[in-house]
C-alpha cells in the first residue's frame, strides 16, 4: 500500500507586533525543504500533497479545517525550526483530539537538535535529525512493510517509556546532492514568493559560536558543471517569483574559491540576479572578488559580527578586522559594493554596553564608506550553536521550554535571559539612543532588519 503524505510548514510568524518586517521575511522565499522532499518522496514512488506556509493558517487555523486537511492523509510531515516551532506544537496539539490522525514525523533544524525534548513533551510519532533525503523514504518503507524503525538511521521516537535514537546515517556526498531532483517548484504559490531558492552546497567549514547550521565544518559542494546546469534547468521557475532573483541558500557558496571562480565563468551570461551570502576570508583571496564582480549580483550578504578584534576571535569566524578592511578596499573598486550587506551581531555573550558601541561605530562607517546595506541585530540563542551547548558557562538560561512559547523570540523576559550582561532596560535604551545618533550622523545608510524596527 501506498502512503498518502502532506507536507507542510508553518509560516515564520502571524500577526507580529513589527508587521511589515516579519512579512517581507516570509515571502523572502519557499521554504526549499518542502519543494525539495515532496520530488524526493515523489521519485521513492510516494504520493505526495504540500501545503506551503502562505496557506498554512487557511488549512489548520481550526479542528475542523484540521479535520478536512488531514482527511484521507497517512503521514503529516511538517518542517521546522525555532521560530516555527510553536505553531507547528499547537498543530501537533490539535491533532491529538482526532478520533484519526494520521502518523506524524517532524524534520529540519529545530527538530534535529531538540529531538529528546520534542519526543518526550510532543505526541509526535517521529523526529528526523539532519537531512531527509534519505532517512524520510526509507522511514516511510519500514512503515509501509511493517518493519521495525529502529534500524532506519538518524531518527528519534519513543516507544512506550523508552526514547529510541538511532545512530546517524552518511551524508549526502557531492554526487548524491547533484544528483537529487528538483524541487516541486511548480506547487510553489504564484507570484508571492521574492526569490527562488536554490542549493549549490551544503555545510561549511567553520564554527561560529552563534551559528546553528547542521554542517559545521564540514562543506560538500556540488562540482561547478553541474550547478550552471541545475541552475539552467530551475530558471523556468523564476516566473512564479516577484523579483524573478535567485537566491543560492548554501552556508558558504565561496568556501570553494576554484570552483566558484569557475561557476562565476559558466553564469557570468546568466540572465537573473543572484543573492547569495560569501565569507570575507573568501574574498580577500586573489581573483575572488574579481571572478564574483563576472556574477550578475544582487545583493552578496557577509557576516562580519563584530567590529572590534577581540570580538571577532571570540566568535570565532577566523576573520580578522584587517581582513574586513581589506575586503571593504578591494569592493571599494568593485563595482559591487552597493550590493554587498554586511551584517552585524549586538549582544554577544560577553558584551556590555562598550562592545556593542565599538560594533556599531565600525558598522556604521564601513558601511557609509562603501555605499553598502547593512544588518544588525540582537543575538538570538539558537539550539544547536555553540552558545547554546555552553549557556550556562555564560550564565544564560534559556531552556528548551522556552522555545515552546509562541513568538519567544519577542518575549522580555528570555531576551534578559540571553543577555544577563545587559541591565534591561537602560542599556537597551542607551543602545537604541546611539542608533538613531549613528543614523542622524549617516543618515544615507541602508538598512535592513534591526535598525527598521526603529
Ligand atoms: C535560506 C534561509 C533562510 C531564508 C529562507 C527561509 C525559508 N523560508 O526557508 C530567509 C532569509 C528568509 C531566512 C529567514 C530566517 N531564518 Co534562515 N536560513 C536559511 C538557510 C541559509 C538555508 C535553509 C535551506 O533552505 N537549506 C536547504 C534545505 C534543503 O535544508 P533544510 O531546510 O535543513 O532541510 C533539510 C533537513 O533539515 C530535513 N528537513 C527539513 N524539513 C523537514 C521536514 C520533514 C518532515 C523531514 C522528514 C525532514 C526535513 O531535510 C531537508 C533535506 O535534507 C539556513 C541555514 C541552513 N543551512 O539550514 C538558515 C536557518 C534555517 N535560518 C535560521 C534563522 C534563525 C532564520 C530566521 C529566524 C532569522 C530571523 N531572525 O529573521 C528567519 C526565519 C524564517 C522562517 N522560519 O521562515 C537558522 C535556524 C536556527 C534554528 N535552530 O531554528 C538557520 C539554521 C541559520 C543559522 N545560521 O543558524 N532563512
Ligand atoms: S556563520 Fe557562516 S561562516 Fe560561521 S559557521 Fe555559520 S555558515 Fe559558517
């Protein structure tokens, strides 16, 4: 028998206090998990619905659209991460009081790191840590021959008192990644989504404290020949997007500098834009930034974090201040330095007050200098980051309960928790007071995310 399967996610935040923000970054682009896993399940010869996080609340808003989503359904797979947790856990919730629900299996960066606490305090059936691509069917096999999961590799369930995680599966190689199909872009919502995402690699080589990606230190890119011709052949999707953009979601597209000096030669005619984030060790290298200026760039996001020395070693992006000055030089002369956006982190375990004016005076001029966009925000303890794995070293105390709470993120009181070094609320003022000076002294600075909120 076959399994019937919807996929879904829920979308980043509803009726959010900062509006217009929260929904520029929902339709920055689909959620390519869903798209990507809805081919991969289809290909295993599953039967496969999607429903993307734009129509999320018209299909589960209530028990009885809940009830008539989920009719007929064998197995509910949705994708999370931190943000998206808790409207996924009240769906979960909802669920429960079907007289029948079908299976449930949660996936993507929440449910991999937070897999023991999802399993013991969610009635959820089963938990895939890391990529899908292969754990997900082959999950689906033993459940359709009635065999037994816990020889399926990278998840997690309970099975009566006992929590069951079995050991972790290999990774996808570079070949296996060029080799998966393309997303279902065509179940992709028509003219809402900006930018179409698109995967060239996977992971990356550093570790950065606040990060929370799956891959650290580990980067498997696709070879360059067969990134033009997947790139080629998802361009007929650009027409489902507003921008008509893509966006190259990997960690660190230039992680790999004689490959992506060769991608930049194969798609230098390319006829769309590209978004892309790129590592400033990266393009300082001779011939990067040469071969990325060949790109038709929209906008090349880097992540600078910190605009002190200390800070910078302590986050641990083996980057250097005079790397960044360097990098802003060799933009200078470009030609694309009014699409680079750096981006900055406010708040870093250690920082008072001093650090984050030292951060935001170096923001500020670079970014003034160079005519570029820039991004700061607070930090924000992600599971799975090495902040979190070492909070209570630094006196943070965030639980795993706490990102239960719907809209966490803008809760006081885990804010003080994240920040114990920050005296809330006078820093916050006095910080948010030196903002608005910086950007009465720059007033031609372009900003995205923390500073709009002001
Ligand atoms: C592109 C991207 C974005 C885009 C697009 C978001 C979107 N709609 O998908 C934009 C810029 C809008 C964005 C915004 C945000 N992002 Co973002 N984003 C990414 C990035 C770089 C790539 C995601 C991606 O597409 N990867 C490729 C796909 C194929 O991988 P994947 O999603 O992990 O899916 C695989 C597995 O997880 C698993 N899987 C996933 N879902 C499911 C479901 C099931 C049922 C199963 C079985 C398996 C499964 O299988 C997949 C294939 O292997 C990741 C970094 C990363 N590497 O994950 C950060 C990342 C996911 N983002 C992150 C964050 C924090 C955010 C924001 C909250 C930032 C902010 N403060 O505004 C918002 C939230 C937006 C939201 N929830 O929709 C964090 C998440 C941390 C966490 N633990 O939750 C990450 C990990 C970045 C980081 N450095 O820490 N983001
Ligand atoms: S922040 Fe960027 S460079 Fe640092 S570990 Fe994450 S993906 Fe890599």
């Amino acid at each position: 028998m076959i399994l019937r399967v919807l996929l879904t996610a829920p979308p980043f935040a509803e009726a959010d206090p900062w509006g217009k923000i929260i929904k520029e970054q929902a339709r920055v682009c689909p959620k390519q998990a869903l798209y990507l896993l809805a081919a991969v399940l289809e290909k295993h010869g599953q039967q496969v619905t999607l429903i993307d996080p734009l129509d999320f609340e018209s299909h589960f808003r209530s028990p009885d659209l809940i009830a008539q989503s989920v009719s007929g359904i064998d197995l509910l797979g949705i994708s999370i991460d931190a943000s998206t947790w808790p409207r996924a856990r009240r769906l979960l919730i909802n669920l429960e009081d079907l007289s029948r629900r079908p299976l449930t299996v949660l996936g993507g960066p929440h449910a991999s790191v937070l897999d023991e606490y999802l399993a013991r305090t969610t009635a959820v059936d089963y938990l895939i840590r890391g990529e899908g691509e292969k754990s997900f069917p082959l999950l689906l096999d033993f459940l359709q021959a009635g065999k037994d999961p816990a020889l399926v590799p990278g998840i997690t369930f309970r099975r009566g008192e006992e929590l069951i995680q079995t050991p972790p599966g290999p990774l996808l190689t570079p070949e296996e990644l060029a080799e998966l199909p393309l997303p279902k872009f065509e179940l992709m919502p028509k003219g809402y989504y900006d930018l179409l995402p698109i995967e060239t690699s996977r992971g990356c080589f550093y570790a950065c404290i606040f990060c929370s990606i799956g891959f650290q230190r580990n980067w498997r890119g696709i070879p360059p020949g067969q990134v033009a011709d997947r790139i080629g052949r998802l361009v007929p999707y650009l027409d489902r997007t507003t921008k008509k953009c893509i966006f190259i979601v990997d960690d660190c597209f230039t992680a790999d500098h004689p490959r992506l000096i060769q991608i930049a030669d194969q798609l230098s005619g390319l006829d769309s834009r590209l978004v892309f984030m790129a590592r400033i060790t990266d393009l300082v290298v001779p011939g990067m930034l040469e071969a990325i200026a060949r790109l038709p760039v929209e906008v090349m996001e880097m992540g600078v974090e910190s605009g002190y020395e200390e800070g910078l070693q302590r986050v641990g992006k083996k980057l250097l201040l005079e790397q960044v000055k360097q990098a802003g030089q060799l933009l200078g002369k470009s030609g694309i330095r009014r699409q680079a956006r750096f981006s900055f982190i406010m708040g870093l375990p250690w920082e008072k007050k001093r650090e984050i004016f030292r951060t935001l005076e170096f923001a500020f001029k670079l970014t003034h200098r160079l005519q570029s966009r820039l991004i700061v925000n607070f930090l924000t303890v992600f599971p799975g980051s090495l902040i979190w794995r070492k909070r209570r070293d630094w006196g943070i105390q965030i639980t795993e309960q706490d990102y239960d709470q719907e809209r966490w993120w803008l809760d006081q009181d885990i804010f003080r928790k994240c920040h114990p070094l920050l005296n809330i609320p006078t820093d916050l003022e006095h910080i948010l007071t030196y903002i608005k000076v910086l950007m009465n002294y720059f007033p031609d600075i372009r900003h995205d995310g923390f500073l709009k909120w002001l």
